[in-house]
C-alpha cells in the first residue's frame, strides 16, 4: 500500500474512532498547491481542507476546526474533547536539563510523552526517540502518530557554539521542528523561548527598560545571538500559524533554577548542568547571585542579575507553563514571558527599581526627576517582569520561590 493510502486510512481511523457515537458532518475538497515533499504520493494531497464540524458531547457543543495545512488533517478540538483528553507528545530535548521536569509534569498530568534527543531521559514512563533536530527526516518519523510537539532542543545560551552554529540549530532546527508537524498534521506546538529575546539577558551595551514590569509589548532589542535565535523562533512560529493554521504557544522561560534537591540530581547530569554536582551548582551560580551579584560572571554561564532584572524561574513552575501551554486549544498564536513571582535578590524590589531609576537618570540635567514609569505598583520583592498574560490566558501560577526551598535550606547550614 502507498504512503498516501497507508496515511489516509489511519487517518479516517482517527476520526472515526474521536467521533464514535456522535453525529459529525464534513467535507473535503482537492487541496490547492504544491506539495512540499513531492516523493510522497501526489494522490494524498488532493483529499483533505478545512471544514467546521460540530460534535453534540451531551448539553454542550465541541468544535473540531479542520485547518489545511498542505493538505494535511489539523484537528483543533475545543472544551470538552480538547484540555481534557490525554495527548502523544513529542519532547524535542527532552533529556536536556529543563527536559526532565517537562516530561515529569506532562506524564504525572496522564499524558503519552516521549523525547526526541540524541541521549535517553533520565524520566521513568517516558519514551526515548534518538534523532536530532537538525535531521528532517529523523524528526518527520518521529512526529507520527502525536498530537503535539514541545520544542527544548536548543544551544542553550551564547559561547557554546560560534554565532553561526547558535543561529543555525536554534532558529532552522526550529523550521525543522514545525516543517515536521505541519507535514505530520500535528496541531500544535510549543516552543521555548527566552527572555533573552528581550534583550536584557546577554546585553553587551547597556539596556534599561522602559517601564516596570516588563510585559510582552516591551520592545525586543536583542544583542547577543542566543537572544536574536529565540526573538527569530517565535517570529517563525508565528508565520506558520498564519500560513498553515498550526496552533504556536511559545514561552519565554526566564532563568531556570533547579531549588529541589531531588529533581536537581537529575538535572545535573542532563544537558548544560553535567559540569556541576547540585552542591556545585547552588553554590556557583544561586548562592552567587545572592550573595556576590556584582561579582565576575563566567561565560559561557548565566547572566549577571542586574542585567536580567533579577528574574528566576523555578523549574517546576516553568514546567506547568509547558504543560498548560500544551493542553490549551483556543490560542492560535501567543508569546508569554514565564517567570517567579518574586526576584533573585535579598533587596526589597523598591531598593532595585531605585538602583535601576539612578542608571536611567544619569548623565542628566534633574537626575533627582528621572525614572523608569510603573505600570503597577512593586512591593516587597515582587518581580519586575509580569506574567500576568500567563496567567490571563493559561491559568499560569508560579507556585515555588528560592526562599522557601530546598536549596534556602542548605544555605542556612552553611
């Protein structure tokens, strides 16, 4: 049987069997265009194109939106049949650092989840796919048969490759990514961005916001090329919604911290953290940034605080993020900026606004008059970056801070 045939059997399987006991009307149409992947069979891409179905699910309607996307089957399904149901998702890097709390969250929620990366997950229940995304036909086979595809794999920071090596993983293994889904009539996809695409993290000439909080309309001025790959993978997620329908969620994680001590032994031997034991790793770059923040930073390595406006993400908060993000069926196309509620500092957040208020007054005629607009008020040690659009949209809700963690524990023994 040809590819064609073999794929459009299993997919009237699949809706057959998502539609079992309910009335459901729909249509096709010859698909107009070029096939992008002319060795498959031409005769495929002539039998599928959008059309609206309404599935009676008790008292209430659920829609299935068949979108074209080159003549494959994307199934956006909304309330009952859509955030509910359990997914097959693909991980890309899922044994990367971040991987292991995404793939834990998404399996604990009852979901099907396996990794594509070049090394196995150090997750128990989890898939194991070997590829790399820089490999299309690696990752076409992979992407059969999911629903949704969350996208880690990256150079994860500026000096761990050349800019061009950087450039090219980050931003064209992102068009791998979603080439692969589109081609594979996968829905969506869930990139992870940064708030490096901001601008603020890698700075090499100094940026000062604004206005406070930082949100998503804060202009992007990326100098470093880390920053400029992810400010490019979401510019890319959005044109393939708006050319192929694909839902693209992509979240600008902000400074990961691994604060459990028992999730953070395995983080340590995964990806980037592999150079440090958990002990090593509070004590050079968390126990750092809140005892010597202006000290010498190590490159490649993170950002010194005040550049990245002392933001912090607990892992496992940034792990809901993904998590929410993949089981939402009504954003087409979104850019959130994911983070803790409260700042990587011992400093009330008013002490650093002030700090950040005197920079952008300097050099001034009235530096006693300049200031950087709030938007809200910053109290406490609340964080000068928002996420209240997570919140609005995903239900988003940081839920861990350092002060309250495994990690502040062993501090107060040393």
């Amino acid at each position: 049987m040809s590819f064609g045939r073999r794929r459009r059997k299993r997919e009237s399987e699949e809706l057959t069997d998502l539609t079992a006991s309910r009335s459901v009307q729909y249509r096709t149409q010859p698909f107009e265009g070029t096939s992008p992947f002319p060795s498959r069979d031409p005769a495929y891409e002539t039998n599928l194109e959008a059309s609206r179905t309404e599935i009676e699910a008790g008292p209430e309607k659920t829609q299935i939106q068949l979108t074209p996307a080159r003549g494959l089957l994307v199934l956006n399904l909304h309330e009952t049949l859509g955030r509910h149901r359990n997914l097959k998702i693909l991980v890309t890097g899922g044994s990367g650092t971040i991987g292991g709390y995404v793939l834990r969250e998404l399996l604990q929620a009852g979901h099907s989840v396996s990794s594509f990366s070049r090394t196995a997950p150090r997750v128990e229940g989890a898939g194991f796919v070997q590829g790399d995304i820089m490999e299309p036909t690696q990752l076409a086979d992979a992407c059969r048969n999911h629903d949704a595809v969350v996208h880690l794999a990256a150079v994860p920071g500026p000096g761990r490759a050349t800019p061009a090596q950087l450039l090219n993983v980050n931003v064209i293994g992102t068009v791998n990514v979603l080439e692969a889904a589109v081609h594979a009539g996968i829905g969506k996809v869930v990139f992870a961005s940064s708030g490096a695409a901001t601008g603020f993290s890698f700075q090499k000439r100094e940026i000062l916001p604004l206005y406070l909080p930082i949100d998503e309309e804060h202009p992007c001025e990326p100098q470093d090329e880390y920053g400029l790959s992810k400010l490019l993978g979401e510019l890319t997620c959005k044109r393939y919604t708006d050319a192929f329908g694909i839902q693209t969620i992509c979240l600008r994680i902000n400074n990961n911290w691994y604060l459990e001590r028992r999730t953070a032994e395995v983080a340590v031997r995964s990806g980037w953290a592999q150079q440090f034991t958990v002990d090593e790793l509070w004590t050079k770059r968390y126990r750092k940034t809140i005892e010597d923040a202006e000290g010498e930073w190590p490159s490649p390595g993170p950002p010194a605080p005040h550049k990245i406006l002392w933001a912090f993400t607990d892992a496992r908060d940034a792990a809901q993020a993904f998590r929410l993000a993949v089981e939402n069926d009504t954003i087409k196309h979104e850019v959130f900026l994911v983070n803790g509620a409260d700042t990587c500092s011992r400093e009330p957040t008013p002490q650093l606004y002030d700090r950040l208020r005197k920079l952008s007054g300097a050099g001034k005629a009235n530096a006693a008059d300049a200031g950087i607009p709030l938007k809200e008020p910053l109290e406490g040690h609340a964080s000068l970056w928002s996420h209240a659009k997570a919140t609005r949209l995903l239900d988003y809700r940081p839920k861990y801070s350092w002060r309250h963690s495994d990690f502040q524990s062993w501090m107060e023994k040393r």
